[in-house]
C-alpha cells in the first residue's frame, strides 16, 4: 500500500480539527509500515450557475469563492502543520523514495464524486470520522468512496489510536463482500502481530450463507499470517455491536469488515451493521464492497 488518499473537510470546528488530525495520524501509521506517499486533499465546491432561473451576482460569486478558498487554505494548513511536526518531507507522488512523504492536492466539483473518482488512483483512501449529524456530505462520501472508487476505504477513529494493524480482527459473517475485503486488506494482515476471525451469531443482520470463521483461518494461516478464530454469540445485541464489543475487548487496532453485506437500501433505512460500526468505532475500520 505505497500511496494513500486523504480528503480533508471545510468544518473548522473543534471537534472536527481533532478528527482530522486522528485520520493524519492514522494515514502516517499506515503509512510507516508501506513507506507509502500520504496526498491531502480538497475538494471545493462548484457555485451552480448554469440553469439558475435568475442572474448570479458577481457579489454572490465573490463571496462563493471566498468562501471555499478560505475553506481551503484551513485543510491545508492543518494537513501541512501535521505533516511538517512528524518531519514527513513534502514530494511529489513520483518520486519514489524509501521512506514516507506527503504532498497536497486541490479539486473542485461535487465532492463524494470527485473524491471517488480521484480516489481509484490510490492504493487506500482514510476518511476523517466526523458525526453523521454533523456533516450532512461525510456518509455521502464514505459511500461513494466505497462504491465507486473500487480502493479499500480505512474510516479513523475519533482519536488516533496508539498503534494500528499490530492486533487486527477480521469481522467475518460469510459474505462476498467480506471475502473482497479480507483480499484488498492482505498487506496489512501480512504484516501484524496477531490476527483473529470474529463471527457473531444469533443476531438481525448478522451471518450469511458461506464458509465458517475457521474455513478462513485456516486460509489465512496458508498464507503466512498467524490466525485465531472465535465465534460468539450476539446475546441480544446487534450484530454491530457485538462485533464492537468484541473487537475493544481484544484490544485490536484495526477492524477488517466487508460494507453492506444486505441491501443498501435497507441499511440506509433502518440503520445495520456497517452503518452501527462506522458511526461507533473507537478504533480504525478497513472496509470495503
């Protein structure tokens, strides 16, 4: 994994400056294992003008673009200040070097697409948690990068966790979806300390038709990496926080788990595993579709 993606937002808020800096924190973690190439970006928006019933003001305009290069200028700040207090050298991402480096990238347009679209140059792309109900564009952007962009997506823990990818559980629940992930998540299991298949039972949302938890431990361990299975059952939980709970009490660092096994519809609807876990774990998520 030698170069990562991370979109950064427009909110200056306190919160939301902790939570960028978790997700920097998380990319440069990831990215001390690969000797990977971290790229901040940000996406502006585009003032819609062309089918306006009535004439934009330059006034208008003025003050769009003010906004956003003000917007702007803050994501970038913050993600230079970062990078240059952990001595992360500034690169462009084609000179390949044997250590890490960062660079910073601006785009405009419609921001989950463009960040999708952007993002299937990237080996993976961290996504800065920031409340649901706070930000009414993050799970828009969560989820195109999940589905359009065709990359492995890590979602940051409010707070940068102290290691990541040393003690890593695999939330297994049978699908096609998790067997995509655990395949575009290899590098990193290859690399930690210690590896676990969780998979819950008896919960809403939980397994389906496919291999066991041990089926693919057995595989993993094939390939090198020292596995443990444990199968639990969800004891009136939902199968995301039974998951959840499991994985905090294990001390993991990183959560492995395939995105919207059942329909995404549904999920967006009634709420689900995927949904549960993004909006709630305290440590890093790898998710894929």
């Amino acid at each position: 994994m030698k170069t990562i993606l991370i979109p950064l937002f427009d909110d200056d808020s306190g919160d939301a400056d902790i939570m960028a800096k978790a997700a920097m924190a998380t990319a440069l973690q990831i990215a001390e294992i690969f000797n990977s190439h971290i790229e901040g970006l940000f996406v502006r928006g585009t003032p819609i003008t062309g089918a306006a019933p009535v004439e934009i003001s330059p006034r208008y305009l003025d003050g769009y673009r003010e906004y956003w290069d003000d917007s702007c200028a803050k994501a970038r700040n913050r993600f230079s200040s970062f990078m240059a207090s952990h001595d992360v050298p500034v690169h462009k991402i084609d000179d390949a070097t044997d250590r890490t480096t960062a660079s910073w990238h601006e785009l405009e347009g419609n921001r989950p697409r463009t960040i999708s679209e952007y993002g299937r140059l990237f080996d993976l792309i961290v996504i800065p948690r920031i409340p649901e109900k706070s930000d009414d564009e993050w799970m828009p952007v969560c989820e195109a990068a999940l589905f359009e962009s065709g990359r492995p997506v890590v979602i940051a823990p409010p707070v940068a966790a102290e290691s990541f990818g040393k003690n890593v559980v695999v939330a297994w629940n049978g699908s096609t979806e998790t067997a995509g992930t655990i395949s575009m998540a290899m590098p990193i299991l290859m690399a930690a300390e210690k590896v676990s298949v969780l998979s819950v039972k008896g919960a809403t949302g939980g397994m389906v038709p496919g291999p066991s938890g041990e089926m693919v431990a057995t595989h993993l361990i094939r390939n090198g990496i020292q596995t443990t299975e444990k199968t639990v059952m969800a004891r009136g939980l939902s199968a995301g926080a039974a998951v959840l709970e499991n994985a905090t009490a294990s001390g993991a660092d990183l959560l492995v788990k395939g995105a919207y096994t059942h329909s995404r519809l549904r999920q967006i609807i009634f709420g689900g595993t995927t949904r549960h876990v993004m909006n709630e774990a305290r440590i890093p998520i790898l998710i894929a579709h």
